[in-house]
C-alpha cells in the first residue's frame, strides 16, 4: 500500500485562520424569529445569509490544520461480493455519513468503523486500512474486526435493546443485557486503542453516537497526545427520571465527560444530559449557563447542533427525469388515480416512528370523514429495521396488519386507502414521491432530530406545494415546528383533525409555511451543521468563549 493520504496542499490554504462567529449582521425586512444560530424573514422571502453556507464551510476548512480522526459504528464504504465474484463498493448516499465522508475527502485522515462487508478483508492491508474513496484515495478507512458474539451483544443487544429503547424513553422494550455489557466495553476499548494509536498531539478526534459511549473516556486515559474530543449524539438524551433506569448510567455519563465538546441535536437534550450528568455523578459540577461540566479537572462543552440535510441535492433529485418516471409508474402500479390527493410517510420500521398511532389516526378519519374515501391515499414507505429483535418483528407484524385492516374496512375495487411498500428506493425516486405528495405525515412517537421532515420541505417547489404534519415529539420540531401542523401522536382524534386541517388548508397559507420551512432547511442544511460543529471546535481550542442554546 502506497502512503498514507495527508492534509490537502497548504499552499491552498489562507494564511490566517477563519474563526466563523456566530450571529449574522442585521438587514432590514421584517424577521420572523431566531432559530439555532441564524436568523430568517419569511415575509420578504429573503434569505439572510451573509455568506452562503457552502463558502463559509470552504474557508473553514481551508483554515483547519489538525489531524483528523473519526471513529462510527458504520463505516463510509462497505466491499462486496456480487454474484459475478467481483467486489463492488457502497457508497454513502445522504445524511451524516456523506456528510462526514465530504469533510474527510477534502481534509484527508482517518475513518475508524466496523467493516461488516463480505469482501472488506480482502481488500485492506495487513494493519485492515484502505484507502478511499476508491477512485480518489482520499483518507484511509480503518476497519475493526467483530466477531458474531461481539455484533450480538455490543451491536444489537448493548446499544440496540438498552441504549436506543432507554434514551428514546421506551422503558417496556428494554431488555436485560447481563453480561452483554462486558462485549461492549470491550468494543468501545478497541475503538479506543485504533483512535488512540492516530490521535497524536493537537488532532481532532470526532465520534459518533451512542455506540460509543465509553470511548472517549478511554482515549484520554490511552492517548499519548493531548487530542481534542468531540462527540456528536444523534439520538434523544432522555429526562433523568427515565435515564435513571439505565443499568450502566454512571459509566455512560462517566464515558461522554472525557470529551471537550459534546453536541446533542436540540437544547433540551443538552439540559438533559446536564440534569443526568448532576445526578449521576457527584463529583461533577455543572455551570448550566455557560453550557459546560467539570469532572476530575475535565472541562466538557455541551451545545446544541441541529442536524440538516443535503437539500440543494434532494431540490435536484426531485427535479430530475428519474424522479419524474418514478412517479408516474409508482402511481400507476399501485391505482393511485390522476387528481388522489396523496399523503406520505417513510420511515425506518423501528416502534420509535409511530406508525400504528398514525395507521389509528388515518382509520379515524376515514371513518368520521366519509367524503375523503376514494379521494385521499395515504402512501406508507418502510424500512426493514434490526427484524431479528423480537420488539421489531412484532411491531413490524402490528403495522402490515394494521396496514391489512385499513384497506380491507375502506377499501374498493378502484381505490386502496393505504399504500404500503417496503422497496429498496433510491435517492432519486424517494424524492419524486415527496414532489408528489400533498401532505407529509412525521410522527414518532420519540426522535433525536428526525430527517425526513426536512427531506419533504427540501422536495418542494413550485406554487403547489405541500404541508408538513410533524409530531411534536421529533427532535426537528423545535425547529420547524411553528410552520407545522403540530400533532400528538396518541391524540387519535386530534390527529385526525389535524390531518383534515392539513388538507383543507387554504392554498396561500400552504405557501407561505411551505416558504418559512424552505427557508429553514436550506439555510441549515447538513453543510450548515458540519460548519457549525467544525466552528465551535476551532474556537473551543483556542479557548474563546462560544455562545451556548443549551438553556434557551
């Protein structure tokens, strides 16, 4: 194998470094409020950047000079076997790992994940690197191995059936990890000695998720150098009341505090942890004002980092000749009539999405509204999810009868109230079914931040645009929730009512939410959030005094 890739020429760079303040200057026009870091009117149309997003990202990463390092469960690439024997390469097709994988492209370093493809021992050297992405070599993957018992009980039983149901406060999925717990810490340390062994003196080493609770700590017990720590968690940090329930919750805090800097999605999961941090461990102290915790002469920054979506590229996709074909053959396949007005979901089949209370909901309607049978389909889109964990198997088995009871009570000859499929679709089709919908239906029961919300918003265009119906419990709701046709998602009949409001609302109102939630996810979209992460590790290292959300 060739050299390791390193930072890109810094003759490219600027000579003095960019540090992005936070706050834009002030124009006229009327402005609607404050979201996060950046300010918006929806009045004037106008967008208030005072740079675009995607320079702002450039000259800060041109300014950085640190070695970075990221470790994730999932890795950026994954090699396999086709059935010809020839290894072929998944790509990242959206979200935080292409958005990470951007940053890394540009940057160069090191990605440190578990390599859970067929072919990915094949095609590594003899210390499991490989460099990527293959036809640019950009940054080296590193990949640990896991054994089948290791997968089972740091992966699936660990993270997935105490961490997710715990933090999403779903207590009665639980299960009992016994000595399950052991392999995960296990495999936290060896994540820990592959970030150790990169993290030199003065690198970046930025973490990902609930997966890795425990690494950080180690790292800072291990490394040689003095790295910078961050960590990004992309799921909901719960109330103390429900994380108290948490067999292992000292180690995890314990875990989390040997981080500099530790980003949640919204606020509120920021005062949470803070409140669990205080509780947990009595030798910490907590400065809720200025965001930060001090433990055994540690200082870890807590802020709040809304996470966006590539939405220029999703705006495209549903532009695009593909997205076009797609729906008109998807319309035609499944009798959905020229002039039906559609409602969609698309959701991970995970029992946090809420789609039972949904399926309640649409029933609800159906029955109390007869004059919308035969004119509104609702096009349920599901991602098969950990199928093997009982909890979602059945809660898979609860939404195809649900789904199966629906259609059988309404439906006709010549309409199905109810679409449901679980097809693999790609980027671009999935974007022309939201160009397509009237209405998006987003209601988890709990989410960190929620994604498709704004992957809906992000698809729209034009003068018939659609009406989002979020749950106000997503993590995206504090954000866009004010241009939002707010639901409860155990209110049956409040949601019902909500729906009949979404489709009935008068076309000028649908525009101008539709404008206001634009307006939002573009100008936060996933290169904003990136940005802003970057940002507050910069002027974190310099010891500069960053403005927290966390107690807004």
């Amino acid at each position: 194998m060739g050299s390791r890739p390193t930072w890109r020429d810094r003759s490219q760079r600027t000579d003095s470094r960019v540090f992005l303040r936070f706050g834009l200057p002030m124009q006229a026009g009327p402005i609607l409020g404050w979201k996060g870091k950046r300010r918006y009117s929806v009045m004037d149309g106008t967008h208030l950047r005072a740079v675009d997003v995607a320079t702002d990202l450039d000259r800060l990463l041109d300014s950085t000079d640190e070695t970075l390092v990221v470790a994730s469960n999932r890795q950026p690439y994954r090699h396999s076997y086709g059935e010809d024997g020839a290894v072929s390469v998944d790509r990242p097709t959206g979200g935080l790992t292409a958005g990470i994988d951007e940053v890394m492209r540009r940057l160069g370093g090191t990605w440190i994940a578990w390599g859970d493809g067929d072919a990915d021992e094949d095609v590594v050297d003899e210390d499991g690197r490989v460099t990527v992405p293959p036809d640019e070599a950009a940054y080296e993957l590193q990949r640990l191995w896991l054994s089948d018992a290791e997968v089972e009980e740091y992966y699936y039983r660990s993270s997935n059936q105490v961490l997710w149901p715990i933090c999403h406060a779903a207590l009665g999925t639980v299960e009992p990890c016994g000595d399950a717990w052991e392999r995960y810490r296990q495999v936290n340390d060896q994540f820990a000695r592959a970030v150790a062994a990169e993290a030199t003196d003065g690198a970046l080493v930025w973490l990902q998720d609930y997966h890795l609770s425990l690494t950080p700590r180690i790292v800072r017990e291990r490394a040689s150098g003095d790295p910078f720590l961050a960590h990004s968690w992309h799921i909901p940090w719960p109330s103390w009341d429900t994380f108290r329930a948490c067999p292992h919750r000292e180690e995890i805090v314990r875990g989390l505090l040997g981080n500099d800097l530790l980003g949640f999605h919204v606020p509120r999961y920021c005062r949470n942890f803070m409140n669990s941090a205080a509780a947990a461990l009595p030798d910490v102290e907590v400065d809720r004002e200025a965001g930060r915790i001090h433990y055994h002469g540690g200082t870890t920054a807590v802020r709040a980092f809304p996470m966006g979506v590539p939405a220029a590229r999703i705006e495209d996709d549903a532009a695009g000749m593909e997205a076009a074909g797609f729906r008109e053959a998807f319309t035609a396949s499944k009798g959905i009539a020229d002039g039906t007005t559609i409602a969609i979901g698309v959701d991970r089949l995970d029992y946090t999405k809420g789609i039972p209370e949904r399926l309640a909901a649409l029933e609800y309607l159906f029955e109390t509204r007869p004059h919308l049978r035969g004119e509104v389909t609702y096009v349920q889109v599901g991602s098969e999810s950990r199928s093997w964990i009982g909890a979602y198997a059945q809660y898979q088995e609860r939404v195809e009868e649900r789904v199966a009871a629906i259609n059988d009570r309404f439906g006709t000859d010549s309409w199905q109230p109810v679409v449901y499929t679980t097809d693999h679709l790609s980027n671009e089709a999935l974007a022309g079914l939201y160009r397509a919908a009237d209405l998006a239906i987003v209601s988890p029961i709990r989410d960190g931040m929620n994604l498709v919300a704004q992957e809906y918003v992000a698809a729209q265009a034009g003068e018939d645009t659609g009406v989002l119906v979020l749950s106000d419990q997503a993590g995206v709701h504090d954000e866009l929730g004010q241009w939002t046709v707010s639901v409860r998602p155990h209110d049956t009949t409040g949601f019902a009512d909500a729906i009949e409001a979404a489709l009935t609302m008068p076309t000028e109102e649908r525009r101008w939410r539709c404008d206001a939630l634009r307006e939002y996810v573009f100008d936060n979209d996933v290169d904003a959030w990136l940005r802003d992460v970057i940002a507050t590790v910069q002027t974190l290292r310099d010891g500069e005094v960053t403005p927290t959300n966390a107690r807004h």
